[in-house]
C-alpha cells in the first residue's frame, strides 16, 4: 500500500469534467485507489463516490493505493490535483 497527502490547491477547476478527468486517469491503473478525508473514504475509481466528496480548492486529501502500479499511480493523481488537473499530459 503507497499513500500520500495533497492539498488542492486553489485553482482546482470544481467542474464534474475535472472529475471524469480524474477517474479516467485513476481507471487507467490496475491498482485500487482510494480518496481520504478525515473519516471518509471513498474509490477513487468511481464517479458518483469521487463527485460526492465535494473536492474543493485548499483541502487536504489522502491518495492510497494498492496494487502492482501502486506508487506511480499516487504519485501521478496527485500530481494531477496539485497541478490543478490542467496538465493534458497527465490527464490524456
């Protein structure tokens, strides 16, 4: 299991297209990833769970993930939110 913290920052485009983006990116790794905050914790993998985090610009996430690609896959996603999901090379 691989996971690491990230605050969103504050030009995260809040838009549901971000979050397709974003499970599109995660689908693309074998591992299982998963989306923390505080006592929730939602599959990173599926559209209504990540929309229903409400993710927002400044709050602090934990990404984990277990599998194979577990590590790559971490650090890509949060890459990807710390970029505010606007690199097309890490959200084709």
């Amino acid at each position: 299991m691989y996971s690491k913290d990230v605050i969103i920052l504050q030009n995260y485009p809040l838009r549901k297209k971000t979050d397709v983006s974003f499970i599109q990116k995660a689908n693309s790794y074998r591992s299982s990833i998963r989306i923390e905050n505080g006592k929730r914790s939602v599959n990173g993998k599926s559209l209504l769970a990540v929309l229903s985090m409400g993710l927002c610009a400044g709050m602090k996430v934990t990404l984990t993930a277990e599998g194979e690609d577990e590590q790559e896959a971490v650090e890509t996603l949060a890459m990807w939110m710390q970029n505010g999901g606007s690199d097309p090379n890490l959200c084709s």
